[in-house]
C-alpha cells in the first residue's frame, strides 16, 4: 500500500484531527457556540447521542490510566505491537521504527477512537471500544525513502478488530510490513 505524501496526511501524530482553528479574531467560546447550533452540528450529535445511548462521544468513557490492564490476546500477533485491554477498551501500542507519517482508521466506527502518540516506546498507541458488531481497520503509515526526489509512505502496520454476533470476544490482527 503505497501512495504520495502529497496526496495529504490523515490523522499527523502528536496533532489528532486536523484543524485550522478559530477564524481571525474569534473567542474559542464563540467558535463552540456557533459550531454546537448548526444543523449539521446539532445531526451528528444526535446521532451520535442515539447511537451511544444517550453519552455525548464514546470517548468520554475511555479509561484516563491503562494502569491494571490485563494483556489482550491477538489472533495474529506481532513482535512490535503489544496489546492491553480495561474494560471494554483495547489499547495497542506499535513502534515499527522509522518516522511515522500517520495513522488512519481505514473503515468501520469511528466513535472512540483515538491515536496517541506513545513517546516512551516511540511509537503509537491505538485506542478503540470492543462491542459485539464491530468491525474496524486502522492502518499505521511510515514514510519510505526511496533516495529520489519524492517522499512516500507504506503501511507499516495494519491493525484488524473484528467482533461477530455469537463469539466472545473481538478478533485483532495484527498485520505488519517489515
């Protein structure tokens, strides 16, 4: 999976979403307050108040300390990425080395998921909720150097989780591009 840096970067580690920010002059507080009344504003949060039963975002409930989280068995895993699980929460941390470009999620839900930078591994940490009828790919992009004039990334790792109607519990796997 290759593609041209031009082509734009997702999700920059360390940024979160990309953002422009307040238009020149705007109070943050104006800026929420316009943004929370628009219709489409006032859709998604519908939406996603219906689809979480009631909670604003998924990602209110994600776990603040990973401190006493039980190791989460992977049905492929890998030797860079180590995975932990609190609840209803899995977090994956990868270090594929290299300098890592972006980290997307690639198809399924995207209500709690996060992407933090994980400075002590020098790596990433992918945050998600494990529900029964979930199916997520994430992929985490590192650039190539190719020694010409173009920058390009590859998949580093792609990140599998897969929880079917009747099984226990979520099927990750971990695919990884030495």
């Amino acid at each position: 999976m290759k593609r041209s840096l031009g082509i734009g970067l997702g999700i920059v580690l360390g940024l979160g979403t990309a953002h422009a920010g307040p238009p020149a002059g705007a109070t943050a507080a104006a800026t929420t307050t316009a943004a929370a009344t628009t219709p489409a504003a006032t859709t998604v949060a519908a939406a996603t108040a219906a689809a979480t039963g009631g909670a604003a975002t998924a990602e209110a409930k994600m776990p603040v300390s990973w401190e006493g989280a039980a190791p989460l068995s992977m049905a492929r895993p890998s030797e860079i990425c180590k995975a932990v699980r609190l609840g209803e929460w899995a977090r994956i941390t990868c270090s594929p080395g290299g300098f890592i470009s972006d980290v997307l999620l690639l198809g399924g839900s995207h209500l709690g998921v996060a992407f933090r930078e994980a400075k002590a591994e020098q790596g990433v940490h992918v945050i998600f909720p494990m529900k029964v009828g979930d199916r997520r790919e994430m992929v985490i992009n590192h650039l190539i150097g190719r020694g010409g004039y173009t920058i390009e990334e590859g998949a580093a790792v792609v990140i599998s989780e897969t929880w079917l109607a009747g099984e226990s519990e979520a099927t990750i796997v971990i695919a990884t591009n030495p």
